[in-house]
C-alpha cells in the first residue's frame, strides 16, 4: 500500500512567497485534483483478480492492480479477498454507478460516506455476500478503489453462527 503525504505548510511568522499559478486548457479547472491527491498506480502486467467475479460489477475498463494480501495473523480463508482497481470514471461517477448498478445485480447497499476526497461504503447479497469499497479520485477522469470481499459460510440462524461477526476489511478500512 502506498502513503501519500499531504502537502503541509508550517512557519515562524513569516509569509510563503504567493505561487505562480497556470492554466491548462486541456483539463477544466473543475476537474483538476486537489494538492495532495495520490496518482494512479501503474499496473503490474499480469494481476488478475479472479475473485472480481464474486463482487458487485464494477464499470467497464476496469484495470485490476493490487490483490492485497491477507492482514497479519489472519487464518488464511477462501472467502475474504481485498484489492485495488482503477476505473475509469471519477469518485463520483463510481458512486452514482454503485447507486445505480449494484442493485440490478441483487446488491444491496448497506452503508456509505461521501466526503470532499473519499467515498466508502458497504454492500451485502442474498446475506451471506459481503463487499465493501474505499473510492478516491486519482487522475483526471479515473479513480483508485480499493474492493474488499467476503462470504459468510455459516448460514445465518444456525446454532454456529452466534459467533461475533467476521471484520469485512481489517486494516484496510480505518
């Protein structure tokens, strides 16, 4: 997982010289990024995430990027997988394409939060299908998600599931 620091400014009392500022006609100021945002991570050839198929669908052009592994001391398990993907449409685009998509495929939305430069949120199938994504804008026009799978297999009312609930995306998820 890659950190990208924010761009911070501290002083003593003294005043930043005012920046130069361009623009492009090539990309609207509206839909420049903000200072700090992280850019696309490039893919590595060959990263197929054959557990994709099990999630909720995601836009066409998708590009698979990172399968995480599982967290620390985690069992390893056939039914939680986590990755990263870059779509090519903004952060807000993949919400209105979550709103809109998922329920088709019998997704049902269960959580979500949008905020200035990050959006999250959860989704759950036929309850025993889980998925949650972590949206963040990342170029002009594109976005990293980070999707996290998992599948309840003790169906729900039988005596063996009484146990606390499994954490969707431990350590992904802050």
């Amino acid at each position: 997982m890659t950190i990208v620091p924010f761009a911070t400014g501290c002083g003593g009392g003294h005043k930043a010289a005012p920046r130069a500022t361009t623009t492009s006609s090539s990309v609207p100021a509206a839909n420049a990024l903000p200072l700090g945002a992280p850019t696309c991570p490039v893919p590595k050839p060959g990263v197929h995430l054959d557990w994709l198929a099990s999630a909720p669908p995601l836009p066409a052009g998708t590009v698979p990027t990172i399968d995480y592994p599982l967290p620390a001391g985690a069992a390893p398990q056939a039914n939680y997988h986590s990755g990263l993907v870059v779509v090519p449409i903004t952060l807000d685009g993949f919400v209105q394409y979550a709103l809109s998509d998922w329920p088709l495929q019998g997704w049902r939305l269960i959580r979500g939060e949008r905020e200035a430069l990050e959006a999250e949120g959860g989704a759950v199938r036929n309850g025993n299908d889980f998925a949650a994504f972590r949206v963040v804008n990342c170029g002009t026009g594109k976005a990293m998600v980070v999707v996290t799978t998992a599948r309840q297999v003790i169906p729900i009312g039988s005596p063996s599931s009484t146990a606390p609930p499994t954490t969707i995306a431990p350590g992904v998820f802050p």
